[in-house]
C-alpha cells in the first residue's frame, strides 16, 4: 500500500509551488504603480478603436455610445466596427448609430462569411482600414466609462509601451451563475496583472486592448497563427515580447479603463466560450506560460483527487480539508487584492461555493477544450 505520508506530502509539495505563484502575483500586483494620467490635448494621439462584431445586434448600441461618451476628442479617434458576417441586424444598429453620431469619424466594414476566418481576420481588415498611430481593440458586448480612452492615450504617450494590457471585469448580477463567472475571470485578470507587475507577459484579453500599429506591423501580426482559431491577443502577445522584449507588454493600473461585460447566459455559451479559449493552448510555446497553465492544473487535479483520496484510505479527511483550505486561502488574497483595488468585493461572498466549483471546473475544461472541437457563432473552433 502507498504511504498515506508520502502522498499528503507530495501533494503539499505540489501545492507549495502553486502558493508560491500566487504571492508572485499578488506582489507584482502591488508593484503595478497606479497610473495617474495628466492629460495634454495639444500631445494627442490618433487612435483606431476596432471593435469586431459578430451578431451583436443586442450589444453594438450600448458599446459605440459608451465611445462617443468619452470626455476626448471626437476628432482625436475613428471607430471602425467589422461586421463579421453578421446574420442578426448588427450592420443595421451601425448605420443607424453612425447617422446618429454624425460627427465622430465612423468606418464599417463588412467581411463575407467564411467557416475557417474568424477575429483575427476581423482585426486584420479594420488596422488595414484604419489610420491612428494607436490601435485600440474592444469587444461589441463590452461598455467603457468616460475616461477610458483619455487614460489609454495618455498611458500610450508618457510611456511608450508596445502593448497595453487592460482589465475587463463581468459584471455579476444578483444569481450565483454570473457571480461565479465574475469570480473566475477575475482570477484570470489578477494573474495576467500580477505577472505583467513583474515583467513577465502570462495573459491579455482581446476585449480591451492596445498596441502601436508599428508593433503589430513588426511583430508579425498573425502570420504564423491565422488558422488557429482564437488568440487574436494572446499570440499577438507573444510576437510583440519575442520583437520587443518582456518589459514592452504593460498592465494598465486604473478604475477608469476597465471595461465590462456581461457573463454568459446559459453554461452551455459559458462551455463553449471556455473550449475556444483553451483550443489554442497547445500552440503555445512561451515557457513562462506553459509553466503557470501547468501549476494552475495540476494544482487542480490535487484538489479533486483530495476529495476523493480519503474515500480510499490514501490520505485522511483533515488532510484533505488541510490542503482544500491552504489553497483557498491563499487564492482569496489574490482574489481580494484584485476586488478591492477595483471596487469587486461583493462579488467575494461567492468565494466559498466557488472553492468547490472552480477547480472541477477548469480542470476539465483544460482537458476537453483541447480534444473537443466546439462552435462559437456558426464557426468550428478546432483542438489542434
């Protein structure tokens, strides 16, 4: 019979190496210096906001009026919005929206449909028809407040980074099912936080992104990628490091540009939203990234074999609480960091729950997001 000792102690093992990146990102966090813009107009920045939209006909509206709300310069930006093949009226919400904002500099651009072309090519084609010097990337179903854009270019001009990480937050109604989305994806945001406070690009997410033209021109956009079905933002990522270096790719620290989204409706749009961001994993070949994917799921499958280890006398009942309750400790402070910088703590009091949820959860979305192709708006999103 295997030593119940040695197991609770490989296991505290595996743990430890997991709690010793999460107080790596909860100490890159804290030395993220918040960014506190002095805004210059007569230094402004041309910037391309390109929002990709895909059967957005109950998002599109509530997105451009949030653009043309910002306390900027209507002048000092264009809004291009690529309508990728849309089958519901989001084209039709866009020319209606652009009538009624007449004098913001709007492009449409409508793409034909094609099975195998996704966002990526969406993007492509909007930086081919945009002009700014800053090429600002939005999602349809995503909302921004006033300063948003003022912030991002003054971020831009002061520091002149490659590529700006910018947070985005899911809003959580009242119901256990988007409060535990929220909570999850604010792991996923701490994390790419934390890790960008340390120089070293783990995550960026597509729905609020900037980078010079010039860096997405020289870094070799998504030519090596294209058939890979998402990553607009995590390969791009990677091309803009590998050309300019670590210290390139920045973390925005700022309330007012992050930008809110709504979570998914039903688990199945939540299943397959998930699955399509996993399919691309298995093209990734930074070492820093694979590492993190690696501890984050075998620090997982410890939890769920701990539940069911002292069913089969492998290790006892309080190790098993032991290490269930270490781990969520120290997830908590990430979690906390992250809420109370950014005014989220409501959202903790789902914390416990999603102790018991979250691990099985990306567990297997880790495994099945990279053997099961799934759909995302009509598309097939293969496994490599």
């Amino acid at each position: 019979m295997i030593n119940q000792t040695i197991i609770f102690s490989g296991f505290c093992l595996l743990l430890f190496i997991y709690l010793s990146l999460i107080v790596f990102f909860v100490i890159g966090f804290y030395l993220l210096k918040n960014f506190n813009p002095v805004i210059n107009k007569s230094l402004n920045v041309f910037a391309s906001i390109i929002i990709p939209a895909r059967n957005e006909s109950n998002n599109i509206r509530q997105c451009i009026e949030s653009i043309c709300n910002q306390n900027h310069s209507s002048e000092s930006f264009e809004i291009i919005i690529v309508d990728d093949a849309s089958i519901d009226d989001t084209k039709f919400q866009v020319e209606s929206l652009i009538r009624e904002y007449h004098n913001f500099n709007f492009k449409l651009i409508s793409l034909p449909f094609n099975e195998h072309q996704g966002k990526k090519n969406a993007i492509e084609q909007g930086i081919l028809a945009s002009i700014g010097e800053l090429i600002i990337t939005l999602d349809a179903d995503c909302l921004v407040g006033k300063q948003w854009l003022s912030h991002i270019v003054s971020y831009y001009r002061e520091k002149q980074p490659k590529m700006i990480v910018l947070p985005v937050n899911i809003e959580a109604n009242h119901s256990f099912f988007s409060n535990i989305q929220s909570l999850e994806f604010m792991g996923l945001i701490a994390s790419s936080a934390g890790s960008l406070g340390c120089n070293l690009p783990l995550m960026c997410n597509g729905a609020n992104l900037a980078y010079p033209r010039e860096a997405f021109e020289l870094s070799g956009s998504y030519s090596s990628n294209q058939k890979i079905a998402s990553g607009d933002d995590m390969f791009l990522m990677f091309g803009i490091q590998k050309k300019f270096g670590k210290a390139s790719v920045h973390f925005l620290k700022n309330l007012e540009v992050i930008a809110r989204t709504q979570a998914s409706p039903t688990l199945k749009s939540l299943i397959n939203q998930r699955l399509r961001w996993t399919s691309k994993s298995k093209a990734y070949t930074n070492p820093w990234v694979i590492f993190v994917a690696l501890i984050v799921f075998i620090s997982n499958l410890v939890i769920i074999l701990s539940w069911v280890f002292p069913f089969i006398n492998l290790i006892t009942l309080n190790e098993a609480i032991f290490l269930l309750s270490f781990k969520a400790s120290f997830d908590f402070i990430l979690l906390f960091t992250f809420a109370r910088y950014y005014k989220q703590k409501k959202t903790l009091w789902f914390y416990l729950p999603g102790v018991f949820l979250i691990p099985v959860y990306t567990f297997l979305i880790a495994i099945f997001g990279n053997i099961i192709p799934s759909k995302w708006k009509g598309r097939r999103v293969s496994a490599l």
